[in-house]
C-alpha cells in the first residue's frame, strides 16, 4: 500500500487508537461497520495524508477506512463533536461516516493531524488570508501551528455593553467561511465570553429594553447555528442552559415577549428521577445533556434550526442515547438492584411506577441499538428477570403502569418474538401465568390502549412467519390452552346481552384474530373450526346493530373464501353459510356503504377467482336475490361465469360419453370382423385345395394342422394366418394414399384391427359407410406391436420372395402409413 508513518508512535494497538467505524445508511441509521484502529498516515496512492482503521479481529488486516484526509477551501469538512465523535461527509459517495473513539485523548490526537493536513493543503493551494505586512514570512515558510494561532488570533470581539450589541451581533453573522466560525468559537471560548453576555442579558432584561432583548435571541440563535459541537456543548452545560433559553424566550415572531416560560419549565415542571443511583457523573451528563438537545430541539428552536444543525443535533442525541444503554446494560450493579427494588414488596406503588417507566425508557433507547447490540441488551436484561416482572406489572392498578408494561412486550416482540415464547413455554407454574394474564387484560382491562396493546401483542405471537424450533410446542399450546378461552365469547351465543357480554371492541379483535389464525395455522385451525362450528356462530353477528361487528363477520367470511381452500369451500356450501351475508346484503339494500362495498367486493372476488364450486352453490341457491342488481356487473358477470363452467361442464361429459361409446362399438365391431375373417380365409382356403391336387401345407389341410405360436413377450399363444397357398392369387403391393377405394363386397366387410388405443387419446368414433374402410387420426393412435418369435420351421418358409413376405412387407407398410386404405381383406389377426 505504501504507507509512511509520520507519527511518532508506531503501535495500532495504542488503547487511544480505538474507534468504530459508523455510517449512515438509508434508512437514517448509523450502521456499525467494525472495530479497529486508526492512524493518520501518508499513503502513496493518494499522494498525501489519509485516515486508515484497521480490523482489530484478524491482526490488522482488513481495513475498515482508508480515505484521503478532505479539504474543501471555505468549508469545514471534519465536525469534531462532543469529545470522542469526528463526522464527515464524502463528497466523492455522499456517505456519512463518522469515527467514535474509546479515549478523548486519541480523538483530539487524530483531530490535530487532520486540521494539519487541511492546513497543509491550504499552503499548497495558496489559500492564505493571513496579513503578511510589517516583514512577516510568507504562508508558505510559516510553521502550520503559527498560521493556526495567528488565524485564531485575527478575531476580536467587542466588548460586552449595551452599545456593543449590534457590533457583536454583526461579528457573529459574518462567519461566512469555516476558519471564520472555528477561530470565532476559539476566541469565545478562551475569552470565556459567554458569561460576559449573560451578565449584559440579565442587565437588558430588568431595563425592559425589548428591541436589544430581540436582538439577543437572533445573536444566540447565530451562535447556535455556527454548528460547533464544543460550543453546543457549552451552551448546554449546567452553568449556562437557564441562561439560554431565557435569552430564547425573547422570539421576536411570538405575539408576546415569553410567551412560553421555558425557564420556568425547566425549574419547577422537569425533576430528574433517580430510581436506582447511578455511579458515574459522565453518564449523568450525558443523559442532561441528551434531555436538553432534544428540548431545544423540539421546543425552542423546532423553526430555526438549519438543515445541518439539525443533523448535528439528531447525531448527538443518537450517539449520546447509545452510551447511555451502553453502559446501563454493562453494569450488573445497577440492573440487580433495579431488579430487586421491583421485586420488593415494600416498594410503593409510586416507586413501581418510577421503575417500569425507567424500564420502558431504557426499551425504546435499546431501539435504535445495532442488532448484536441489541440481542446482548435483551439477554442481560432478561438473564436479571425482565419477562419475569411483566407479570406483575400487568395485575397492577395504575393504567400508566399497565401501559408501559404492554409496550414493553411489543418491544421485546419487535426485537425478538421467539424470546417471549419460549418464556412461556418454560413457565413452571400451572395455567402459563403470563399468557393467561395477558388474555384477561384484554377481556377485562377498562382501558383502551391496554385492548389495543394485547391485540398487536397476540398478533405477534400467533404469527408462524417469526417462529423456528418452538413452532409446533406453541402451537400445541395455543390450540390446547389458549384459543378455546380466546374465542369463548364468539362460541356462545353473541345475542345474550344480559350478562357477560363483552364489549364490541373484544368480539371485532376476536374476529380478526380467528382470521388471522386461518391464514397462518393450516390444520390446527381447520380441526378447531369444524368441531366448534365457528363460521356460523361468528356469522350472528349480522344479526347486531352495531355496524362495525357485521363488518367484522364479513372480514371472517372474506377470510375464508380468500383460502381458496377446498376444505374451507365444502364447509362453507354444506353449512349453508352463505345464507346470512346474502339476507345482510338485501336487507342493507342499494346504500352506498361498507357493509354493500365489502359483499360485492367478496363475490367479485369469487367470480375473479372462478372458484366454481361456490360459483355453483350461489348462483342456484341465490339467483333471485341478485337477479335484480344492476348498479353493479358483479352478479350479472357471476351468472355468466356459471353458465360458461356449466357448458364446459357439459362438454367434458360428452366427450366422455363418447369415448365410452366408441370403446363398445370398437369391442364389438372386432368380434365380428374376426369371424368374418376367419370364414374368408377358410373359404380361400377350401377353393385352394380343389383346384390343386398335390400335397401342400394350408391352415385348412387335414394332413397338418396349423403351428401354434407363442408369444414369448407375454407367454400367450397366438394362432398366426397360414401363408397362401402357391398359386393363389399374390396379395397386392401396398396401396398410396391416393388410390381410389376399393370396391368391398357388402356381405363381406373389411377387417382393420389397430392396436388396443389408449383411452386418453380415443376422441373419435369410427363409422363404416358402404364397406369403406374406418379411418384414423394418425396423430391419437399409438400403435404398439408385439414381438413374435416364429418356429424355426416357419422361419424357413417366410423368405423375402415369397407372398408371406410380401404380406408381411405389406403390414409392415400399413402399420408405417395407418392412413392408407388396404386393398384386401385385413392379413393381420388380433392377438391375445
């Protein structure tokens, strides 16, 4: 790589070095790209200074950055925040980086080099404002820490009276570029400015001088959107944050000078809680500090604030919010007493509340944690009983503590359901305490928001997509302990409003969780429905007045039918379930509403789908209802699509009806063409043994009967055709396909017997007209010839010049071309 240390301390594992490496990804987080360490070095392919971070895991190998140490003239490209964070943006991929180091020390080491370098660059491009009169060296021979020094020293504030004001005003707007603003926070900084100005504010103030209290508020503003992290911070310290947003209660866009007391808040409305002690004063000022950043804010300044300040301040509260959880989730000592005082029982129940709203907090901190971060987060809190206190937490009397306990479930859900579910399943005590809690919350709680929470809680346990090894244990636990308490108020009847009966909000959630089940749990919710007969108990609820119950039995049955399931149809046209949509759909009339929009939407959907099976069962049970409905295509097109399955219905049937009929004519056509084939052959035969008086071989010669053939394929026993005798007449050669026919004596009826046909492919009927021949699609007949071997003494005779050749050559040939018509009676006989 070329690289050339100019450093003087040569280690990569110096503690100082440490950092991580984050980036801003597009959804706005910061990304953890690794840990390593970092050195500010010349690299030979940049030809100068470069930020390099090499991986701590494999001896430094991987680098993690390598980046050219940026310089724009005019602009700051670096921003040092807090005292461990340097942030950039590469102009080259418009990536936001940052570097978080372990020690202050070796953030401020690596910040010294990069303002070096920049300052370097600077000299090289011949940027240099500096006043080189009175015999001064020149920009290029000067010693970058003397031009730094005399930049920080070329900005003079006034001094800070009443009529000095517009003049420190007008210092402050004019930082224009980057090494204005930096030189302008050093002076302020080193001339500990800021209390000058707070001692003239106070002086402003009890004068009742409004003009000059106004223009306080935009010099403060100014200040604050120089975007200095160092100079945010000091603006935000212990000493100085009332005397700011005094000096910003003073808007002048307000109707009225302090129209919101911010001062007054921060005194008497804001008390930091304590709910376990927390031993490290860093840690205490970061969590002020992230307080006091995100009031200002949204508060204060929610108008004023540029895009990059604004920015910068999400950065800090990011960053801050990070090491808070941090170094919460790393300190035992803190988590086992904040888990003892929640056991406790002599803690009140306003410490109670104090303790879950702490948990809470820290759960919705852990959010924006990286993923390894976060599994270590739930572990160490789980390893110290989180899930074991959730419990407790729901029993309690205060809704804001059942609150906050519900919400942390949906955190713990969101993070990782499996962690939630497999507590449950491990739970010793009888009953599964915790799910039987959560159930009565939600059928009992008298407050909304804890229903709400359930309901999304249920959700995400019963959905399949997040579960892996404890799949089919919940499952078994659900549909053994849970669902059959779940839905009992939808199994009894919903139109006993005289006792127990559960609130509209209860029976809808109910509902759309059984729906949620049939799209998620295949055979377990399909056994449950059919024993308990849900679809029909759940349909009474059209039968209620409140219209958002209906809907939700329609949202059930849409369920349903959207399944597409064969199982779920059956059960829906035997039961006759359709009956109650259809009357809520006439008696609700032609009102443009829900309840119209969702049936219509429901059956269009069947129609869609072509789902012929419900197709069918509406059209013929339901024809009258939907016969006169015309604002809508819906059932016309419906009963069109019932007519169209319909014929082609009856169109398969006939086509079967055909195949049946053309294998019973075929099967007794070939009867009796044998016969007539046999009477031909002896026939021939008998003319033969007249005419020639010598002794010959024939099938019809009493001095040799007839060689019987095994078929050695199938171990039948063929009885072949004897050849013609010599001088009969020789068969005719093969005849081509466009010979006229032949003229067949009626009584005796030509012979064609095929193959058995495949009965898939047998779509014609064959008919004989005037002795014709029957012909054949070639193209649905497969022909499969059967192999024979002849006797050894047949062999002989069946030489290529004699007729038996000759006849075989013409089968052959015919069996080549089925479509040619045979000019003799059929040489072939079936064989069995």
């Amino acid at each position: 790589m070329g690289e050339k240390e100019e450093d003087s301390d040569g280690s990569w594992d110096s503690a100082r070095r440490r950092v991580k490496v984050y980036q801003l990804d597009s959804d706005g987080q910061w990304e953890d790209k690794g840990t390593g360490h970092i050195k500010c070095i010349h690299v030979e392919k940049f030809g100068g200074p470069a930020l390099v971070v090499k991986s701590e895991k494999d001896s430094h190998q991987t680098l993690l950055l390598e980046q050219k140490v940026l310089y724009t003239a005019g602009e700051e490209v670096y921003h040092l925040q807090q005292d461990t964070l340097i942030v950039w943006n590469d102009p080259e991929t418009d990536a936001d980086l940052a570097l978080s180091f372990q020690e202050a020390a070796g953030c401020k080491e690596i910040w010294d080099q990069i303002k070096e370098a920049q300052m370097s660059r600077r000299l090289k491009d011949g940027d240099d404002s500096i006043d080189e009169s009175n015999g001064s060296l020149s920009g290029s021979e000067r010693d970058p820490d003397e031009l730094e020094r005399m930049s920080l020293d070329a900005i003079k504030l006034p001094a800070a009276t009443l009529g000095n004001v517009d003049k420190i005003l007008e210092t402050v707007a004019d930082s224009s570029s980057a090494f204005h603003k930096e030189s302008l926070v050093a002076t302020i900084i080193r001339e500990n400015y800021l209390p000058k100005l707070f001692e003239l504010f106070h002086v402003i103030e009890d004068l009742e001088d409004l003009e000059h209290l106004h223009k306080f508020f935009t010099l403060f503003k100014a200040l604050i959107l120089l975007n200095d992290v160092t100079l945010l911070e000091v603006l935000l310290g212990e000493d100085s944050i009332l005397e700011v947003v005094g000096i910003l209660e003073y808007d002048p866009e307000l109707p009225k000078p302090r129209a919101i007391p911010h001062r007054e808040y921060l005194k008497s409305k804001v008390l930091f809680k304590e709910v376990v002690a927390f031993r490290s004063a860093e840690l205490l000022s970061k969590i002020h500090q992230t307080f006091r950043l995100q009031y200002l804010k949204d508060v204060i300044l929610p108008r004023a604030l540029d895009d990059p300040t604004f920015s910068t301040f999400n950065s800090l509260i990011f960053f801050n919010n990070i090491e808070i959880v941090n170094h919460i989730m790393n300190d035992n000592v803190f988590l086992t007493e904040l888990f003892r005082r929640i056991r406790d029982a002599e803690t009140t129940s306003s410490q109670l509340k104090d303790l879950i709203g702490f948990l809470q907090e820290l759960c919705n901190l852990a959010k924006n944690l990286q993923i390894p971060q976060r599994i270590h987060f739930y572990q160490a809190m789980t390893q110290h009983g989180l899930c074991d206190v959730l419990e407790v937490f729901l029993v309690h009397a205060d809704t804001p503590v059942r609150l906050s306990t519900g919400n942390i479930i949906e955190n713990i859900l969101a993070h990782d359901p499996g962690l939630l579910r497999t507590f449950i399943l491990s739970q010793s005590k009888p009953g599964y305490p915790l799910l039987n809690q959560l159930l009565v919350r939600f059928f009992s709680d008298t407050e909304m928001g804890v229903r709400v929470q359930m309901v999304e809680i249920f959700r995400s346990l019963f959905d399949t997509g997040t579960m892996e090894q404890e799949k089919d244990d919940f499952l078994v636990l659900l549909y053994n302990e849970f669902i059959p308490k779940f839905a009992e108020p939808i199994l009894r009847d919903p139109m006993d409003e005289s006792s127990g009966e559960m609130p509209d909000y209860v029976m809808e959630s109910i509902c759309d969780l059984l729906g949620f089940c049939v799209s998620h749990h295949g055979y377990r919710i399909k056994n449950f429905i059919l024993y308990n007969n849900v679809v029909h108990k759940v349909l009474r609820l059209v039968k209620r007045r409140q219209r958002h119950l209906i809907l939700a039995a329609v949202r059930f049955f849409r369920t349903f039918v959207g399944m597409k399931d064969d199982f779920y149809n059956r059960h829906l046209t035997k039961g006759n379930l359709f009956e109650p949509i259809v009357i809520v759909f006439t008696e609700n009339g032609a009102k443009y509403n829900l309840i119209n929009s969702a049936i219509i939407e429901l059956f269009e959907f069947i129609r869609k789908e072509n789902i012929k099976h419900l197709i069918q069962h509406v059209v013929e049970k339901y024809l009258s209802a939907f016969e006169g409905i015309d604002y809508v295509d819906t059932f016309k097109l419906l009963f069109s699509k019932h007519e169209q399955n319909m014929e082609l219905s009856r169109s398969g049937s006939d086509a079967d009806s055909s195949f049946r009929d053309s294998q019973r004519f075929s099967s007794s056509g070939t009867s009796q063409r044998d016969a007539a084939d046999d009477e031909y052959f002896k026939e021939e035969a008998d003319d033969e043994s007249e005419s020639s008086p010598g002794p010959r071989t024939s099938v019809g010669s009493p001095e040799r009967e007839p060689a019987e053939l095994v078929d050695r394929e199938y171990g039948d026993k063929a009885a072949m055709p004897s050849p013609p005798r010599a001088g009969s007449q020789s068969p005719k050669s093969p005849r081509s396909p466009h010979s006229p026919p032949l003229d067949v004596p009626k009584e005796v009826e030509p012979v064609f017997n095929p193959p058995p046909l495949k009965p898939a492919d047998a779509e014609e009927s064959f008919t004989l007209g005037n002795g014709a021949l029957p012909k054949r699609t070639p193209a649905k007949i497969s022909i499969q010839l059967k192999s024979f071997s002849l006797p050894q003494a047949e062999q002989k005779a069946a030489e290529p010049s004699s007729p038996s050749a000759i006849a075989d050559a013409s089968q052959k040939h015919d069996l080549d071309n089925p479509d040619v018509e045979e000019d003799s009676p059929s040489k072939r006989q079936k064989t069995e």
